[in-house]
C-alpha cells in the first residue's frame, strides 16, 4: 500500500477509479500491463460502438473520465503554477480568467464581458459579467478581481501568466469604479493586455481563496485531488454559461501512451489527450475517434544559452542545421503537422513567415562545428514521455540525424517525476511541450529575463529593447515591424529547436460525443464542460 491508502500493482501510475474497490483497480491495472493496442475496443461496452452523430441532441448524467498523459508527485492545484498536461486540464475545470481564446483562437469574453483599453492603452476598463458564480455561492465581484491579480504578480511568487503582468499592472493606482467594473491602470503603455489576460493561467480566484479546498468559476467543482494519479470534480449547476452534461469527471494521470490507450479501449476513460500518431488511422476500428486539431503547439529541443557548449551561438546554429525537420514530422508525428523554422507564434499576425526557411545542411553544421572548436560534439539530450507525442520519437531521430554531422547524443529518457522535478528548466539540452500562443505572450513566458518558463534561459539585451518597444506600441503595423526584428534575433541566436508544429491528436470513445478541434489547448481545450454520453448513463 502506498502512503496515501490506495492500492498499486507497480504498473502504472493509473491504478483507481471513482470510488475504488480491489477489483476495479486490478483491472485497471491489467489493462496498463497489457502494454499494447489491440484490445477489442471499448470492452466494456461489448460491441465495438460506431462514430456518434454529434447533430444529436445531447443527455445528461453520467460520470466521465479523461485520461492525461505527465504528471507526477509534483501534480499541483495552484491556478497559477501549472506545468503539465494534468495539471493544465485541471485548472481549465476549477479556473476562469476574464477573457478567454475560442476554438479559432481569437479572443472572447469570459467572465468579463468586456476589457477595453483608453487611446493610448494605459488604462484598461475591466467590466464585469452578470451572474458570475463561486463554486461556493459567492457572486463574482471586482474586489475578487483586484485580490487575483494580486495574487498572480506577488513579487514573492510569481505565477506564470503574472510575471509579465507585473511589470505593467499597477494595482496601487488601479481602482473599483463601481460593483461590475474595474480601472486598472498600467504603469506604461501595453497594446495587447487582453491576451495576457486571456490565458489560463490568469483565472480570477475569490478573495479567501484556499489551494487546500479550491473554488473558482469554471464548470466542474473541487471533490478529490491524488497527486500522480487522479483528480475529480463535480458538475457545477450554477455554472454562468451552463452545466456541464456530466455529473461529474476524473482526469488521470498517465505514466505512458499505451496505458493510456488501453484505458480509452477498454472503457476505462472516455477521452484522452495526446493519441500517438500512429494510431490515428486504426483506432475508430476499435470503438474510438480521433480529434484532429490544426494548432501552434510545438516540442522544442531546448539548449541553455549560458551553458557550455550552447552558449557558443555557432554550436546552436550547428545543431539546428542537423535537423531533417520534414523527417521529424513525418516520422514523429506521421505527417501530422507543418514545417517550423525555429520560430513560435504561427497564428499571429506577426509571426515572421518571410524568413528563409532552414533545411538540414550537414556540411554547414560541421564547419560551424569546426569553428568552435567542436568537432567532437559529445551532449546529453534529455527527454521524457511526459513531454507528450512526438517528443521522444523526435529525440531518437536527432540522435540519428547527428551522427551525421560526427555528433554524439546521448539520449536520457528521464522518468516524468525527475524531467519535471527540481531539475526542470535546468537541463542543458532537453525538450518540452509549449500550446499555442500569441507571440508577446510567449516571450513573456519563455525568452527574456526572469520569465517563469525560460528553459533556455535567453537573455538577450537587443531582442528585450525591441519587444519593450513593441508591448508600449499602439499601431499595429509599426508593432509587427518591431517585433519582426525581435524573431530574426531569435532565428540567428536563440536556444530553441522548433522543427514543426503539431496537429493536437487526441481522442474520445465513440460513445461519447461533444469534443471539438480546438486550436489552443489539448482535448478541444479540455472542454470537458461539452461532453456527454451517447445515450443516458444507466
């Protein structure tokens, strides 16, 4: 027995089920052992299931489960400190922010239904929607708001979507103007602060907020929380923009993809995030569809800028010319993606598409090689499962494509509870999972100072000017000019790999309908608020 009083039978972190008794959770752990693709489908149920009719009125009830891939002893509640794919899918079901990104990616009210800025963008005008509930009665009020972004940009602790709120937030001069509407005022001028404060990691929280019992806004409400292993939730009825179908929804923690896949056609989870690519094409013979989303996501090598050898900006650029980046999607991904050119951000309007595009060139790499002084190129490149699809199948070819250019990868594949334990955004040379994002907000997440996830650890004084310049810039077109200059800083001498963007695979039982392609985040946007079974749940 573990410390936490549930049984495990060493095969997968996924071992319980709502209510668990001995045999549900043998039997859920057989199916991890099983270790392979090619149960009957959806056993559970007997006959393998056809694709639902998704024009079909949908039902309510029922209790839904969402298996995830990641995770670990490391699995947090805290809205503001998400890391992996759980943890993620969690805050999306406890959490709100005051806007929201759409299945198209474009911005739309949430909890507020408005956020506007004056001329010069130095004063937002936050107005508040009606009949905002907390999981625990309270009505939404601008005071919660003023407390959560707070709370977000607390010097002492950060969380990931405050860092760059709060060197522009200025909270002391900002103020209640009425019971539905906040001023908040910005210490300088920042053109696109509605996309900060659209990401998930900006969920308003009530002013007594405890991570020990959380309460937020969103669909499900807060019953169970295992570290590792699963995390439950209750429909919310008093939810602003509708119940949810279900009654309620357990998200698992995963330790790989076969266990996971197993567990979606055995019956034992009704969705999962991250479907292998490989299966795509086999997997509706077995009771189950993919979800196949046209997304920015991408699963960057990641080379620390400030360490030795990566800090020399020719050994970067040697390595980036080793890539074969279309036998990466074919192979990693099986062709399920698009070209990437060391650049994120492919949706916004000012991503920089017109910079040639980079190929594989070994000749080139081994010269600049050459000229470091590094001929003999020896790295650990380090990896994990809990990255999730494409990564460590991306990881093996570049060991491969290396010994091309006379480069030794040796590849670590790290344990999910150590790639995301205290090393994490330490390793020289790793990889990660970044979702899709708008450019000024990827960079205030991940390439310049003090940004909560800068795992390159890129601290480049020419690029930081421009993109200062760029957030205080109100006309968009001289925005887009300058930050065209910040990527081609980025695509001469930064520290990621990004050979390719990925089409999100997830997928759901086909006794299940609701889930959409959605460009922003796994699992139509772990929607799960949309989902319901096929027929009545008995």
């Amino acid at each position: 027995m573990r410390n936490d009083g549930l049984p495990h039978s060493g095969l997968s972190r996924v071992q319980v089920t709502l209510r668990p008794t001995r045999r549900d959770v043998l039997k859920l752990g057989m199916v991890a052992a099983a270790g392979m693709v090619g149960l009957t489908g959806l056993t559970a149920c007997g006959a393998v299931p056809e694709k639902p009719d998704q024009s079909k009125p949908q039902v309510r009830g029922g209790s839904y489960s969402h298996g995830s891939t990641g995770g670990g002893l490391k699995d947090t509640l805290e809205p503001y400190f998400p890391v992996t794919n759980p943890d993620i899918a969690r805050c999306l079901q406890l959490y709100e922010p005051l806007l929201r990104w759409n299945a198209l990616y474009e911005i739309e009210p949430s909890v507020a239904e408005a956020v506007t800025p004056n001329g010069d963008s130095t004063q937002w005008t936050v107005r508040l929607r009606d009949g905002v509930e907390f999981h625990n009665g309270k009505s939404l009020t601008p005071e919660d708001v003023m407390f959560s972004l707070a709370k977000v940009t607390d010097p002492e602790k950060p969380g990931s979507g405050g860092t760059e709120l709060a060197k522009f937030l200025d909270l002391p001069n900002s103020k209640i103007v009425d019971q539905k509407t906040v001023l908040l005022q910005l210490s300088a001028p920042y053109a696109v602060l509605d996309q900060l404060l659209a990401e998930y990691t900006v969920g308003i929280l009530p002013t007594d907020f405890d991570v020990g019992h959380p309460v937020g806004t969103g669909p499900f409400t807060y019953q169970r929380f295992v570290p590792g292993q699963l995390s439950q939730f209750a429909r919310f009825d008093n939810y602003w923009d509708g119940p949810a179908f279900v009654d309620e929804l357990i998200i698992y923690d995963f330790a790989d993809d076969a266990a996971k896949v197993n567990a979606l056609l055995a019956g034992q989870v009704q969705s999962i995030d991250n479907l292998p690519s490989y299966l795509v094409n086999t997997i509706d013979q077995q009771g189950a569809s993919a979800l196949i989303s046209e997304t920015g996501a991408w699963v960057p090598f990641t080379m620390r800028v400030d360490a030795a050898p990566f800090s020399d900006v020719r050994v970067r650029q040697a390595l980036r010319l080793i890539v074969d980046r279309q036998q990466m999607i074919d192979q990693a991904l099986n062709g399920f993606g698009i070209l990437g050119n060391d650049l994120y951000s492919p949706f916004d309007p000012v991503f920089a598409g017109d910079l040639p595009q980079r190929v594989q060139d070994i000749d080139q790499a081994r010269s600049l090689l050459a000229q470091a002084g590094q001929s003999d190129l020896d790295v650990e490149l380090v990896t994990s499962s809990a990255v999730g699809a494409g990564a460590v199948e991306s990881a093996n070819l570049f060991v491969e494509q290396a010994k091309l250019a006379g480069v030794t990868v040796r590849l670590n594949k790290a344990d999910p509870n150590v790639f995301y334990g205290d090393r994490y955004l330490s390793w020289n040379f790793a990889q990660d999972f970044w979702n899709t994002r708008n450019y000024l907000p990827q960079v205030a997440t991940s390439s310049v100072r003090g940004a909560t996830y800068n795992e390159t650890h890129f601290e480049d004084p020419e690029f930081t000017a421009l993109i200062d310049l760029a957030k205080r810039e109100p006309d968009a077109d001289r925005r887009k000019r300058l930050l065209h200059g910040a990527q081609e800083i980025e695509f001469t001498r930064g520290g990621f790999i990004i050979w390719g963007f990925k089409r999100q695979l997830d997928a759901y039982s086909n006794l299940v309908q609701g889930l959409a392609p959605h460009r922003y985040l796994p699992c139509s946007n772990f929607g799960f608020k949309h989902a319901s079974f096929v027929t009545p749940p008995t």
